[in-house]
C-alpha cells in the first residue's frame, strides 16, 4: 500500500506540474478575511486555521471544542499540498508550541476516511460519506502499516504530524489518545462581511441596511475593529435553551480575567448545561472563584486544565474559596442549571507573578481587585548599612492584619489603619507578604520606601496630614557606625495660606518610646514657636507646621511617636489648651513625671489605655494605634528575660487600663509591664537521674553545667538553662543520650560550621571520632565559600588537631578565605571582602555595587538612580556619573549663584546636578573704554542665553569733528555678552617703518580717522584711509 501511495504522489506531480516545482496556492489573495486579524488565526488559502493547542483531549472531545472556536470543525484538507504548506508556515512562525501532532477532524469506517457527523455524540463517529482514498499521498513514512489492511483500521482516528518535515503526514492513532486539534474554518471574499455567529458571510453593503441578514444581527451592530472569539450569540442560546436537555457551547473566550455568567431565558424549561472555553493570551496559570448566587442549587461546575486528567468537581457545598488551576486554559462545564434564574457567576484572572513587583520609583501598590493571588515583595537598599524607611500611605483589609513584612529573621504585622505612618527598619532588605482578598478590593496597600544612608545627606519626608505616625524599630546586636548618622526629617505642612489660621493651629507629637545606646544620637522636634530635643516619654506641643529630625548611629535604637494637629485656645499666662478636652498639663522639656493628666469623664466609648512601658522587652504588635476599648497589644521579652505566659498580650478594658489573660489589671496612669529575669531549678534533670554532680551551680539564664566524671568519652553531657523553647526557665540537655552506644575514649565530636562540609569515613550516626584517627581516614573541611579551601584535622587525647599539629578549639572552625595563601580578594580595587556564614560579599565604595563576585560599576543612568534632570544627558562613568545640560542651560553651583535668581527654588536644586537656565545680568559699563553708550529705556533684571537686548548706541565712536553713532545689540550667549557688532573691535596699527600717523596708537576702534604719510620721502600715498 505504501508503494501504491508514492506512485499516486508522483502521478499527481505529473498531471499538476507547476505544483511540484513550486507547491503554492495562487488564491491566497482571493480569501483575505480571517475573522478581521482575530489572534490565533492562520490563513492558508481559502481557508482558516487555528491550532488549539491549549487542549489536549481525546479525538470526539477536542473535535467537539472546535465548536466553540467561532464555530468551526475539525481540519479536513486532505491535500496533501495544501497540508504541507501549513508544515512551512507553522516551521516560519520558529514556534515549537506550533510543531506538534493534532487531531484533524477524520477518522477510518468501513475501509474508508469520513468526516464526523454534526449529529455524533461523544463517543460515535458517523459515516457520512467517503471522503478521501485510503491511499492518499498524504499519510507520514511507515504509515498505515503496510501489513494491515483498511479494515483492520477502522474504529481508529487520524492525526497530523506537523513536529517536522521528515515525520510530516497523517498518522493512525486511537482515538482515546490525548492531542490538541487543528480547527478549520472558511475565508471570506474581498467586500464582503462575515456574521459574528460565523453562519455566513454577507455583502458588505447588507450592513446597517436596517435589516437582520445575520442571524444574530450582528450587521446591523454598531462597527468594531475586529470580531472577538469570544463574540456571543443569544439567538442560538434561545434556541438551545427552549429545548430539551440542551448543551449550550459558549464561544471560546481568549482572556486575561473576567466573568462566566449563563444568561436566563424568561420562558425557559427545566435546566441546561453551559460549556465555556478559556484560554489565556499570556500562557499564565488561572485562578478562579466561583460566587453561588443560591447556596441550595443543584448546579455542578466541572473544571478541566489542559488535560482531562486533572478535573476539579465543584458545587455550591464545597467551593467557598478561590482556588489556582495550573493551566493556561480551561474547559469549564456547568450542568443542571437552571434557565430561568442565574445561580452562580465564575471570576478568573490570570495569576501573573510579574505583576507582584515594586516600581522603579521605590513603590508599591496592591489593589485585590486587579490582583488574584498573595503577592510576595523584596527591597534591598544600594548600600549595604543602610536601612528601610517605609511611608505607609494606605493600609486596608477585612482582617486586622493586612500584610507582615519580615527582615533579620523577625516580623512586623501591618495592621488596618486610617491614618499614614513611617516605619523604619533596621535592615537593608525586606520581604512583603500581603494575602488577595480577590476578586473585591478590599486589600489595598499603598507604599514608598526610602534608603536611609549612613553619612549621607537627610531624607526628608514631607506630609500634610492631621494624623500621622513614626515608628523606628531597634535593632538588638550594638552597632556603631563612629559619628555617620543616618538622619531622617519629617516635615508636617499645614495647608492653609492664611498665616494666621496656621499659627492658630496646635502640632503634638506624643513620644510613647524612646531609646538611644549612644549619647550623640537625638530627636528634635521644631515648631514656631521652640525647639525641642526628646529626652524621655510625653508629649510636646508647638504653633503651626512642625519637623522631627532623627539623628542614629548606634544600636539599639527605638522611637515612636504620633502625630495630631487641632485647633487650640490660648489663655493668658500663653499656655495651649486643647479645645473640648479637658486641662493636660504639656511638658516643653519631654519628662514623664511633668505630664499630669486630670480626667473628670466617665468611661466612654472615647476611653483609651495609655500605653505601656515594657521593661526588659519591648512591643511586637498593637492591634489599634488609637489605643481604644478592646486594642491587644503583644509583648515580648528581651533575651534572658521572660513572662509567666507565652504569648502574652495584654488588652485596653472599658475602665481605661490593660488587663492580662489571667485577668491581672495594670495602673492606669503608669502601666508597666516587667520582664523577669529567668533563673532554672537548682538541679537539672539529668543531674537526679544519674547523680551527677555539675561544675557550677549558677542557675542564671544561659548558664552552662558539665560534668566532669563523665569526660573519659571525649565529649562531656552538658545542660543549658534557658535552651528548652517549650519552657525558658528551665534546663536543656544535650550528650546524654548515646553514652552508652558509643564508648569511645577521649573521642573528638564532628564540628558543625555553617560556611563548611566536614568529609568523614564515620558511618551516618556517628559523630564522635576516636583518637589517635589516621591520616588516611581523617576529617578534611570543605570551606563553601572558597571550594579550593581544604583542611585536614585528626583526633588526638580528644582534642582536634591542623595537620600542623597545632590544637583546633572546638567552636573555633571557620572558613576565612583572606587568610589562606595566594589568595587574592575579589573585591578589589573597589571593595573590600566580608565573609559571612556561607557566603561573602563585598563592601563597595560609592558609586560601585557587588554583582558577580566582585564590585562593579553602578550605571546610575541605566538604573534611572541618577540625579540629573529628564531633559539633561546622563553620562556614566566607572564609579560615577555626570550630567549634560543641553544648549542655554548650565549646571547649578550652589557655591556660586544668584540668591536673587535661584535662591525661591534652591532647595529643589542638586548642586553639580540639576540643569538651570544660563542667563545675563547686563552689568557692562563703557567708559572704561572712554565709550558713551545710551542703553534702552527699559532693562530685564535677567536675559536668557539666545536671547537680545534692544539696540544700544555708541555716541563718540567719531572723531570730534564729525557726529556719528554706531548702533549694536547685545546678545546673552553662555553667561557672557556677544556686542554685534563689538564697538571694541578694532584695527590693529599699520606697520610704522612704511608709514607714520598721527595719533600713534597700537589699535584703533570703529569710525577712528588718522593723519596717515609715507616714512621715506621718495614714495607718495595713493588712496585714502
């Protein structure tokens, strides 16, 4: 049969001859509509084709989702030139998403190829009709087998290999097989309209005739640029739903996100089955939510992927969540819905991870509304001693806790909040989790973050707010950086213009936490009418718009403030009061045991708890900043410290004071909260079990006990107070368990390192090495850091030692690669090396960043992180930058200016970096060339380069008997005046050995006469001067 097949190809060559040397269809431009440029569409002669290759189904499923394709079928050209071309469009497009091998919409009966009927079900094939030879050219090397015969092929479908030119052609597969399909449609002639239900196409001049030629109307329909897949057809749903049973195939819809809805029909019976199609234009995954609009119908929803093997069954008793599909396409199919009444709506979006991103201005926005899934976000500073500010600007959620922000292996929650705030980390990274609340918008997030620098200038922060919080979070390792401070301003600006109405205004700032490790470091707060540094906790009051400067450099370091602004009365000593509250005594000078505060009121719905001071710990969490009835506030100790109860969180009571979860109330006016100091028992437990007697009998936290009489094994049990996390005040031991399984005298314990691999010949639960441990069977530390970095260490009396011979401290194994030799420091010249545990980075100068081992130049022009203007040209170079200023403009000296000129908008300026406009200052004076000069009536203060003065006047340029002008511009070029022409411009002196002239000068200007003679008498003067 695969003879018969080549010599029927090479007949067909002969009798179409031009098809062979040049296998082209020449009515391609007869057919040129393919669904108006609808994507997907691949148009090959008179037909189209789209590949859905987002599916791969079983031969009668995917032949019934070409339904659903503008309601096309399955591909049928059994030409097999026509099918090669497609090969070579398909192999032009350089897409492998396209090479593949699909169903076509044929299939083997009776010994022959016949087409599916449009009245098969899922699982029949109807003959329709022959359709092709069984021996058409078209079938792929090998197939069919030659030793079958057709009918032993029948029941079987066909497909076509498209995954290259030497597997090209039709093959014969089961028709259970999982593939995608290649649908098929037709084109439409030049001049005519196709209808959206793609029943038929039209004339164009049918179109807004008045009359219905489509049958969805859809010519009379106002003129879109193209046709939808998604394109719908409420005719044929009518027609559907007033059957019987009937299955509703919406068209396929290519989208990022929206909503499946069934549309109701008034006069509709019983229920009906909707069958949509998806797919998206991005290959993203989905997620999908499903809103039951009755919890009691009877409706299932069925979700298939790209396969049919992972299908999700739904009702309205088990989906109450969103939930991800892992596929860029779904089929989704909804039964025993009811016709007359829409019982449920599916939400989808594309789950695209790129749109979880901070913007190149340092913001961050998150609206769940537009964002399906939980977003995870990084910020990492440039410099690596920096730290994090965060401006909050928006906060809101259904939940108390809207996103968590996590740095230096600790956690801070966000919380819902009306008001804005400033938080500062303490780190130079961070990582932002906050959950979607999709498809509402409840959760929105609104961020700017800024990097505060040490040594560098201040970040300053203004706001116009009448509510306002700044938070700086400590750090417990102590640090300092030896006088750089990173400073921070905070300017709250009032916005009235009446000066007035501003100074009647009053600005607190209530300190609840202050603390400072080094003397150097500060808060000052600056009003109208003082200045103020913060010492301790209270309040401070001052006129008008207020600044907080906050100077740190050393660890740890606390402060947290908040901010109103109110308007205040004054009596006539010039105290502040509040208006409508009642007397608060305000302390200028910041101390708590200045601030007195009378409440006459009963508790109210308006009570607050005044904050805590936690002694030896510090607050992690507050559920309401107002500090209202019912706030919970978290509290953690400080290591070595602990409270009866963990967690412990204490909450605001209706009397105005905290209250603990044994229901202890805390003084309202001073609450305090006391971590105590953890002491364990006087005997550890392995000390009664075994009668051991320890080496000490501290019992403070971390206090380590050994014990002697057991060091014969070479690692001593010891127990550590304070090591057990399931209770701190007590004792946690460790080397007590295997004493007995492994007897091994004066034994050396593995190392355990974090930046190394230790290599042993010990089996996998040893850790104990024995003494005397040979050469070739030694411990060799592999260092991850430098691979090339080998040591070898052997045991001895149990004790570790370098192979020169020299005793290894235990807890002294370390990978410090800039102490071994020949070893070269990969940050230079830039940089230097800091080696961490496991891995090392570098410490650049300005200018300059760690990326790919080393230190490399910063392209601030690149990183749009320069200074200079939009219009200005940014030119790097290696550790820096420089900015070009286009014509007439230059770059702003702020050590040489015009305060006159720039001085309104100086603090807008860079200096040596933003571009101002070049201008003159017409300040010449002409006498000093003996020149009279009548200047124009009216002068500019300032002229811009390019730009002329009006004409001035030269007066005396003649000689006095004779009266002339000279009439000249002055024109701002660069900062300086261009005269044209130059009343300066002058002739130089004739040569005095030829001539002599009177008056004798070496130049002389414009207009100047001279008595002008030959020198030697024999020659006479011809011309004049």
């Amino acid at each position: 049969m695969t003879n018969l097949r080549w010599f029927l190809q090479v007949l067909s060559c002969l009798i179409v001859l031009g098809y062979c040397t040049d296998p082209r269809y020449n009515d391609s431009d007869m057919y040129d509509d393919c669904f108006q440029g609808a994507p997907g569409w691949y148009h090959l002669t008179a037909t189209c084709i789209f590949p859905l290759t987002q599916f791969e189904r079983n031969y009668s499923t995917a032949a019934q989702m070409c339904g659903a394709v503008n309601h096309s079928i399955g591909y049928r050209e059994t030409n097999w030139l026509i099918a090669q071309q497609l090969l070579e469009m398909f192999t032009n497009e350089k897409s492998r998403d396209l090479m593949k091998l699909y169903w076509t919409g044929l299939s083997v009966r009776n010994g022959s190829i016949v087409v599916e009927s449009e009245d098969a079900t899922n699982d029949t094939v109807a003959n329709v009709a022959v359709f092709t030879s069984m021996y058409n050219p078209l079938w792929a090397e090998g197939q069919p087998s030659q030793s079958l015969s057709s009918n032993e092929l029948d029941g079987s479908c066909i497909a076509l290999d498209l995954r290259n030119s030497s597997n090209f052609g039709w093959r014969s597969l089961p028709c259970s097989s999982q593939l995608p399909i290649l649908c098929q449609n037709y084109a439409c002639l030049p001049g005519t309209f196709r209808c959206a239900d793609n029943s038929k196409c039209i004339p164009s001049s049918f179109q807004h005739d008045g009359f219905n030629d489509c049958l969805d109307g859809s010519d009379e329909m106002p003129v879109t640029q193209s046709i939808p897949l998604s394109s719908s057809t409420p005719n044929s749903l009518l027609s559907n739903v007033l059957r019987e049973n009937p299955v509703y195939e919406w068209p396929m819809i290519v989208s990022s996100g929206g909503i499946l809805s069934p549309t109701t029909v008034r006069y509709g019976r019983g229920e009906c089955t909707h069958r949509w199609t998806v797919l998206s234009p991005n290959d993203q995954h989905f997620i999908i939510w499903i809103k039951w609009m009755s919890p009691t119908t009877s409706t299932a929803i069925y979700v298939e992927g790209k396969d049919q093997n992972g299908r999700i069954y739904l009702n309205s008793r088990n989906a109450t969540s969103s939930f991800t599909l892992l596929s860029s396409s779904f089929v989704l199919t909804a039964s025993d819905t009811d016709t007359r009444k829409i019982e449920f709506q599916v939400h989808y979006q594309e789950a695209d991870k790129t749109i979880c991103r901070i913007t190149e201005n340092n913001q961050l926005f998150f609206n769940s509304e537009s964002i399906p899934m939980s977003c995870n976000y990084r910020f990492t500073t440039k410099i690596p001693s920096s730290y994090v500010a965060i401006l909050i600007r928006k906060c809101e959620g259904p939940s108390p806790i809207v996103s968590t922000i996590q740095f230096n292996n600790s956690t801070v929650s966000l919380t819902r909040r009306q008001s804005k705030k400033l938080l500062i980390i303490p780190s130079n990274s961070l990582n932002i989790h906050v959950n979607s609340t999709w498809p509402g918008s409840e959760t929105q997030l609104d961020f700017q973050f800024f990097e505060l620098r040490p040594g560098e200038e201040s970040v300053d922060v203004f706001m116009i707010d009448s509510d306002f919080e700044i938070e700086w979070i400590p750090k417990s390792s102590e640090i300092c950086m030896e006088g750089q401070f990173r400073t921070l301003t905070v300017n709250m600006i009032l916005t009235s213009s009446d000066e007035s109405e501003n100074s009647s205004q009053s600005s607190t700032w209530n300190v609840e936490r202050f603390l400072k490790s080094c003397s150097e470091d500060n808060v000052q707060i600056v009003s109208k009418n003082q200045s103020a540094y913060v010492s301790n906790l209270g309040s401070v009051t001052g006129f008008g718009p207020t600044t907080v400067v906050i100077h740190q450099s050393a660890e740890p370091f606390e402060f947290y403030s908040i901010y109103a602004l109110q308007g205040i009365a004054r009596d006539g000593s010039g105290w502040a009061f509040d208006e409508g509250v009642s007397t608060t005594t305000i302390s200028t000078t910041l101390s708590t045991t200045d601030i007195i505060s009378t409440t006459t009121s009963s508790p109210s719905s308006g009570t607050k708890c005044k904050l805590p001071t936690i002694n030896n710990g510090y607050i992690k969490a507050v559920s309401d900043h107002a500090y209202s009835v019912g706030t919970i506030v978290s509290v953690n100790c400080d290591e070595g410290y602990m409270l009866d109860s963990l967690p412990y969180n204490i909450q605001c009571s209706d009397n105005g004071t905290w209250i603990d979860g044994e229901n202890r109330a805390y003084p309202p006016v001073h609450p305090i909260v006391k971590c105590l100091h953890i002491n364990c028992p006087s005997e550890t437990g392995y000390e009664i079990d075994n009668s051991m007697t320890p080496d000490t009998y501290e019992t403070s936290y971390g206090t380590v006990r050994r014990y002697q009489n057991r060091s014969t094994y070479g690692y001593q049990p010891f127990c550590i107070c304070g090591d057990d996390k399931k209770w701190l005040a007590d004792w946690m031991c460790y080397n007590t368990e295997h004493l007995t399984k492994y007897e091994i005298p004066n034994g050396c314990i593995i190392p355990e390192v974090h930046d190394a691999i230790f290599v042993t010949q010990l089996p996998n639960d040893q850790y104990v090495a024995p003494s005397g441990y040979t050469v070739s069977f030694s411990i060799e530390m592999d260092c991850m850091v430098c691979p090339t970095v080998k040591k070898t260490y052997r045991c001895l009396d149990g004790l570790w030692r370098a192979s020169n011979g020299s005793v290894q401290a235990y807890d002294s194994f370390e990978c410090r690669c800039q102490d071994e030799p020949g070893w070269i420091d990969p940050c230079l010249p830039h940089g230097t090396y800091v080696q961490y545990q496991g891995y090392y980075s570098c410490q650049c100068e300005n200018g300059w960043k760690y990326g790919d081992g080393t230190c490399v130049d910063i392209d601030e022009c690149n990183e749009t992180s320069s200074f200079c203007d939009p219009f200005a040209k940014c030119v790097n170079t290696n550790g820096s930058y420089y900015c070009e200023c286009p014509i007439n403009y230059h770059l702003f000296n702020a050590s040489n200016f015009n305060p006159s000129q720039w001085g309104s908008i100086q603090r807008y300026l860079i200096d040596g970096y933003s571009c101002v406009e070049t201008t003159c200052i017409y300040d010449i004076e002409w006498s000093q060339w003996n020149i009279q000069v009548i200047k124009p009536p009216t002068l500019s203060p300032y002229y811009k380069s390019g730009n002329s003065m009006g004409y001035l006047y030269a007066t005396n340029m003649c000689d006095s008997d004779y009266k002339c002008l000279l009439q000249f511009k002055e024109t701002c070029l660069n900062g300086d005046w261009l005269p044209r022409p130059n009343p300066l411009v002058a002739c130089k002196a004739l040569d005095q050995s030829v001539y002599s002239f009177q008056p004798v000068a070496p130049y002389f200007h414009v207009f100047q006469t001279i008595d002008l003679a030959c020198n030697q008498e024999s020659k006479i003067m011809i011309g004049s001067f």
